[in-house]
C-alpha cells in the first residue's frame, strides 16, 4: 500500500489520483510522472524515487513497511520541490493506487512486481518487442495461409464451373439448347463436354446422389492398371479417401459404378464424340480405343444384368455408328477434292455416287436453316401467335419484330378507353421519333377516328384533342422514314392541310386510303406513284370537288393498280365522272362498296380485261342492262371473253333479291373458271350456288348463305367443293339443329383455317344477367366444340363474333381468345384474322357497312 501525505507546498492544490493497476515499476514511475505532469503543467519534469537509500528488489512488497517514495518536481528554472510522499503499507487487497482518503491513507494490496533499476527497464522493452514480434510472424503465416486456400478453392471452382451452354443442355437436352441469332456457332464450347461435380476432389470417385443437380461424371481414369487379370492399357480407379490416405475400396465396385454411369450417359447422348482423357479434366477426343476397352472390361464383368448388357451394346452401337458416319463424311470430302482434279477417275465417280451422311455439325437443325425459311414461315403465321416467337431467341425476336410492326394501327375513339388510347397513340410517335430503327420497321400507318359530330365539335373548341395531335402529327410524319401505305379511317376527315403535310414528307407512298363521311382531302391528286387508293365518302358534299377522283387516277395511271370507291346508298353520289379516266383498263383490283352501279360504269368495268379482283357491292341503276352485260361472257378456245384473269369476285346486292335472272347470268358467267380462288356470291340463292360450286376446281375462299342448312345441306355442301379449302364461312336462316353439330362435315378439309357458322336469329346472350346465365354457358360450349372437332382451324367465327384458337398439344386443350369487334364509324380491317384470305372472306378489306358497329353487320 501507499501512504498519500502533503507536506506543504506551492502546488497542495494537486493530488495524485491513479485509477488503474501497475505491474511493473516503470509502469509505476511512468503513470506517476504522467498525471504529476498533467496537474502541473508549468514544470517541465517529474522525478519519483525512494525517500531512503535501500537494498535493490524485485518487488515493491520488498521493502519495508513505512519505506516512503518522494515526488520531486522541476520548475523551468532548475528548482527541485518535494510535493508529496508515498508511504509503502502492508495489505492483502488487490495491487492497485487510488485517490488517498481523508485521512490521506489508502488501504490497498501490495504492488505487483517492481524494479527501480533502469537495466530491467531495458529488459522488459526487448521482451515487448519479442513479443509484438512473434505476434506480428504468427498474424503474416495466418494471413498467407488464408490466401493459399482461398487460391485453391478458387481453382476448384473454376474446374468444376458450367458455362452458360451446359447449364441450359443439362436442363433441356441437346436439341432445345440453341442461341441467339447474332451468336458464332465457332465460339460456342463443344456441349458434350462435361465436368466433375463440384463434390468430387481430383481423380477421386463421389456420390451421384448427393448433387442432384449436377451433370453426370466424367471420371478421370490412369492408364496401366490390371482389372479382372486383364493384362493391357486399361484405364485404372485411384481411390483416394477425402483424408488423402489409401483405403482398402475395391476397384471393381468402382469399375462398375461408372461403367454403368458411362453407358447411362452414352444412352441418352451425351457421350457422342467424347472419350475419356488420362488427364484430371475432360478433353473433347473423338470416339476411340479407350472407350471400347472401357465397355469391354464392363462386359465382361461378372454378375451384370442382361439390362445392363442390353443398355452398354446399344449404347457402344450408336457410337460407332456416329463415328462412322463421320468417317465416311471425311472420306466423300476426300473423294470430292480428287474430283476436282481429275474427273476423269471412274472409280473416283463411283465413289461420289454412293449415299453418304451429311456433314456432321453441332449446330442444332432449326440454326441451320435459311433465315429466308423462316421469314416466309413467320409471314404465314397470324400475329397473335406470332407474338410467342419475340421471347424465343434474338433471331426469331428480329423476324417477328419486323412482321408486328411492319402495321401499326393507331385509334383516337369515343370507346370507353377513349384516354388510354390516346395516350398510347401518341406514345407511339414520341417512340418513332425517339427511336429510328423502330421508326424503319413502320411500313403501313392506320389513324382510325371515331368521334361523333357533337363530342368532336366540343373538343375542337376546347383544343383538348385534335389541334394538339395535328400538331404532334405532323412532327412525328418525317420520322416514319419507311412509310409506304397510309390510311386515315373515320370521322374527321383528312383535311387539306394533313395532305399537304403527308404530300411534303412522304411523296413516294404507294398507298393511300381516306374513309369518312364526306372527301375533304384537298390536294390527293397531287400523288404520282400510288399503287392503291381508296376512298369511301358518301356524297358529293365534301370540301373536295369529285373530279379529283378522276386526277388521281390520271396521275397516277402508271402505277394505280387498285382502287377502291365506297359510298353510302341512301345518299346521290355518282362515279361516272371517276371512271372516264383511262386508267381503269389498267387496274387489276376493283372494289366498288354500298355504292350505286351505273350502266355507265358497269361498261368500263367490262373493257378492264386486267381485273384479278373485282367486288360489286350496293345496288344497279339498270339490273336488265347488268344482265345482259353478265351474260354477254363467251368461251373461245377455252377462255373466257368477260373478265378472263378473274381470280377473286364479290357480287353483293342489296334489293334485287328477286331478280332471279341476274343471278343466272352472274353464275353463267362464273361456270367453268378454274382460276377462280375466292367466291363470295352474298344473297344468291343456294341453288344455283351449289351447281356452280363443282366446276370451280380453284377455289379456297368460300362465302355462301343457305337458307334452310340441314343433314343433307351440309353434306352436299361438304361434297362439292374442293378438299383444299382454307377459309369458309357459312350464313343460314334456318337450320334444324344447332348449327355447331354440322361442323363434322367440315373435317375433310385438312387445310381449312378459318371456319364461319353464322345464323340470322341467334345473338350472343349476356352471361351477367341470370335470366341468359344459362344460354351463355350453352353458348360457350357450343362454340368450344367446333375446334375440338376440327383441329386444323386456327380461328373461328360465331355468329359474327371472331376467336383466335390456341391449343395446347400435351393437354389437347383449346382456348378461344375474342377479338375485338369492330368499332362504329370504323372499317375493321385492324383486326388479324391470320391473313387475306380471312380478311376476304369477311369483309375486313374493304370499307363495308361504315356505320354499323360490332355484330350489327
């Protein structure tokens, strides 16, 4: 203990105040100097030592009780000042100096060991540094054996790591593992090389079963081993426990274990062309010696099952085969090039003759086919199931990307999602000036109107609606760098200013269609290379003259091919005008809509010897004078004078359902013409439809109406018509059953597509009201049965309603996705129903019944 004692000085303020324990002397003096100094910052130095001279000693508990220890200050001038004393007690506490009580005594342990010498101060600063250094050797070895095993296991990671390639061949085998488009096939790794498991240590067996997940083993055998007394270069199993010692294992449950791993991944084909490497790692070999010895030491294992045998035979067969097909591909290759140089060796030229394999390649077949096989598949295929082949792979997402978009069609209408179509069609322009390559796919532009007269006036007066799109409009038209074909389908009309702002931009187009109400397009005639033009307006009271009509067939009578007219009938309207001009001897396609028909016009339609297409719909101001046209049509030498290219006709009449005769001379004019692909006769009545049907052996679109449809309709229907038929649609008045039953005499046409059942008094009930509950559920089951029965149809029409099907192969399950109907003031022709012919068969291409929105048609 100390005895803490003042003796009167300058500096009494002070105190001593030690709060931790010392072992050593110096520690002692050290923390004494140290808050001596703190208390009296003036002086520059401290001396501690004992007041009496006494013997050297380890300890402080040495000296004798009552020995005393002076504190002894320094000021700056050299003066010496004893401060305090500390008194040395005896105790049994614990070593440690505190504040000295009040009576200046503090009652604490003896001191750990002390030394007053400077010499074992010496001592005890190399013994610390003894010590930080040992510390400091042993953190560096740690540290490098940290970095050795992180080394090691980064090794191992990286020799049991899969590619991105095996990865997807273990999941879905060889054939489905294919790559993106834009991807070199050279570059890609051999997909029958496999690693170890990640379980397995270097040259040692593992458990198949506890990596469930991993590839099957390729096992890496020594060679020079002696299996069975079999003496020769076998490979050989080195067993080594995971402690690296020798194990007493025996190497024939090992040969057995892998040679039935082996075969097992030879059976399904993932040995082909691969061979086992005395090397740790797998090296991509070519089928050889190693692997036959390999199955002949498996063979010849006793106790094996005949399965076994069986599986190992098949499994060494295939190889072989493999290996000789490309021996053999080598060798026609050989035989080729000494062809080449010499094609006078007739042995040389038997050689060639003979069958060989094709050249083997990795690369899976669908990668090998012509991407010019694949545009023409996609062009065929509907875009709704097109719409699959975007997550496939980048080369089938280009093609399909290239298909969708070649057509956009864009709606501003008085639909209940008026706002989110407005938006998304003006998101559609901001995409097209933001995005050039997008912009480049755009082929064909649709602007589809839908206003009625009172809404448009209220937003025309605010500005809420069209300014604004004009004005964005017109930004976005230069963007469309590609455009060819333009439409603008609904009320308002194409103004003179959006011609003018079309005309200034895309000058060259070879397409361009204004429906409406009324021909406000000013200027259209200023267009000199259209292909196409259409026009629907009801009467003659537009902002446009209707001479114009008559200019843009003059101006562009070098390249007009089709055109198309429409109007309303209970409106004045007369084409007469439009068809004095030259170029309709030149059109190949004429479609003329709800319109009336002249005598006039029925006459240049008759010197148009170049028509393919022709569609008559609306009603004849003369029906006898239309008679004696149609039946005015001769056959001399076995070709028709009327008409003779004709391919595709549309005879629709509305109030001459009783001019028989008419209809007489239309199908007189019909008989015997094989190139005639698609019919559509409307209201002519079915029997004179059904004997003209067996002389048509061309045809593949038929649209027919039946007025009472039965067992016998049907059959005589089903008999007559080609077996090559691909759209069919079919309207009746009358049938004796539900007309769904019918459909099973429609399962001879295997390439049929599109089917229509139509009947006059059957309307969709609504299934969210109880009373049609009921009839809805019948309804739904009606319309599910006719592609369960027949499984080529890929879209269905249902009372005038349209379904997309889309089956599921494994499950044969069939699910009808609804398109949309079409919308009032609107054509329809937005709506894919998988092709021309479908869009014949119903109407979509042409402006037909304008104003009659969804299943009023």
């Amino acid at each position: 203990m100390c005895h803490y004692s003042d003796v009167g000085n300058p500096f009494d303020h002070s105190r001593i105040l030690i709060l931790t324990c010392f072992v050593k002397q110096s520690s002692l003096f050290n923390k004494l100097k140290k808050t001596v100094n703190s208390s009296s910052s003036t002086f520059e130095s401290t001396e501690i030592a004992p007041s009496v001279e006494s013997s050297p000693s380890r300890f402080l508990v040495d000296f004798p009780s009552g020995t005393s220890f002076t504190v002894v200050v320094k000021d700056n001038d050299g003066n010496s000042i004893q401060s305090s004393v500390l008194t040395v007690l005896t105790s049994t506490n614990t070593s440690c100096l505190n504040e000295p009580s009040p009576d200046n005594t503090s009652s604490d342990s003896p001191f750990p060991p002390l030394t007053t010498n400077s010499s074992m101060m010496s001592k005890n600063t190399a013994r610390i540094a003894i010590i930080a250094g040992s510390i400091l050797a042993g953190i560096i070895i740690i540290a490098t054996l940290i970095v050795f095993l992180v080394i090691r296991l980064r090794r191992r990671r990286r020799r049991n790591y899969l590619t991105s390639r095996e990865n997807v061949i273990q999941t879905f085998g060889n054939e489905t593992a294919g790559f993106d488009g834009d991807e070199d096939p050279s570059i890609i790794s051999d997909p029958f090389v496999y690693r170890s498991k990640p379980a397995m240590k270097m040259g040692l067996v593992g458990d198949n079963s506890r990596h469930p997940s991993a590839l099957e083993v390729v096992v890496n055998l020594p060679p020079q081993a002696q299996v069975h007394g079999y003496q020769g270069n076998l490979p050989s199993i080195r067993v080594i426990p995971p402690d690296e010692t020798p194990s007493s294992r025996t190497q024939d449950d090992d040969m057995d274990q892998l040679a039935s791993r082996m075969v097992e991944m030879m059976s399904a084909g993932r040995m082909t062309g691969q061979a086992w490497s005395p090397n740790r790692n797998p090296s991509p070999l070519k089928y050889g010696e190693e692997v036959e010895r390999y199955l002949e030491v498996f063979l010849s294992t006793p106790g094996i099952s005949e399965e076994q045998v069986s599986r190992a035979l098949l499994a060494r067969g295939r190889a072989r085969r493999i290996a000789a097909d490309k021996l053999l591909t080598r060798a026609h290759q050989d035989f080729l090039a000494v062809a080449k140089m010499d094609p006078t060796k007739q042995p040389i030229l038997a050689q060639i003759q003979r069958d060989f394999p094709p050249v083997y390649s990795t690369i899976p077949v669908y990668r090998r086919v012509p991407p010019e096989v694949w545009e023409f598949i996609a062009s065929h295929t509907p875009r709704f199931h097109l719409r699959t082949w975007l997550k496939v792979s980048r080369f089938h997402r280009g093609i399909a990307r290239r298909l969708i978009f070649r057509t956009i069609d864009v709606f501003f209408g008085d639909d209940t999602d008026r706002d989110n179509g407005v938006n998304r069609g003006l998101d559609i322009f901001d995409q097209v000036k933001r995005d050039p390559s997008f912009a480049k796919l755009v082929q064909t532009l649709r602007i589809h109107w839908s206003y009625e007269d009172e809404d448009l006036m209220d937003l025309m007066k605010q500005d809420s609606c069209l300014l604004p799109f004009t004005g964005i409009f017109r930004e976005a038209l230069p963007a469309f760098t590609a455009l060819t074909e333009f439409e603008w389908i609904g009320y308002p009309e194409m103004k003179a200013d959006l011609v003018g702002a079309i005309l200034a931009s895309h000058s060259q187009l070879r397409s361009l269609a204004l429906v409406g109400w009324h021909f406000d397009g000013i200027g259209v005639s200023n267009f000199r290379n259209l292909r196409r033009f259409t026009l629907r307006a009801e009467d003659d009271d537009g902002d446009a003259e209707m001479d114009e009509v008559k200019y843009v067939l003059d101006n562009n009578k070098n390249t007009l091919e089709r055109l198309t007219l429409g109007a309303y009938l209970m409106r004045k309207h007369s084409w007469d005008a439009a068809f004095q001009s030259d170029t309709i001897q030149k059109l190949t396609h004429l479609d003329l809509v709800d319109t009336r028909i002249s005598q006039f016009v029925l006459t240049r339609i008759a010197h148009a010897q170049n028509l393919i297409s022709l569609t008559l719909h609306g009603t004849f101001e003369s029906p006898g004078p239309a008679t004696i046209v149609f039946a005015s049509d001769h056959v001399i030498n076995g070709k028709h004078t009327f008409l003779p290219y004709l391919q595709q006709f549309r005879f629709i009449m509305v109030g001459h359902d009783d001019e028989i005769n008419l209809f007489k001379s239309v199908v007189d004019f019909l008989r015997g013409r094989p190139l005639i692909r698609r019919l559509d006769l409307g209201d002519c009545p079915w029997d004179l439809v059904k004997k003209l049907l067996p002389g048509l052996t061309g045809l593949r679109v038929l649209r027919v109406r039946i007025s009472k449809f039965d067992e016998m309709a049907a059959q005589d229907l089903a008999g007559i018509i080609p077996t090559s038929m691909v759209a069919m649609h079919v309207s009746v008045t009358l049938s004796d059953q539900h007309i769904n039953t019918y459909a099973r005499y429609f399962a001879r046409f295997h390439a049929l597509s599109m089917l229509h059942l139509a009947s006059m008094s059957v309307r969709r009930p609504q299934h969210h009201t109880d009373r049609d509950s009921q009839q809805y559920e019948l309804w739904t089951a009606q319309v599910r049965s006719i592609p369960i029965t027949l499984q080529s149809i890929d879209f269905l029409g249902w009372h005038g309603e349209h379904y997309v099907v889309v089956r599921d192969g494994q499950r044969n399950f069939v699910e009808l996705k609804e398109l949309p109907a079409r919308r009032r003031l609107d054509c329809g022709n937005a709506v894919d129903l998988g092709g021309e012919d479908a869009a014949w068969l119903e109407r979509k291409d042409i402006p037909i019944d304008f104003e009659r929105p969804g299943l009023e048609n």
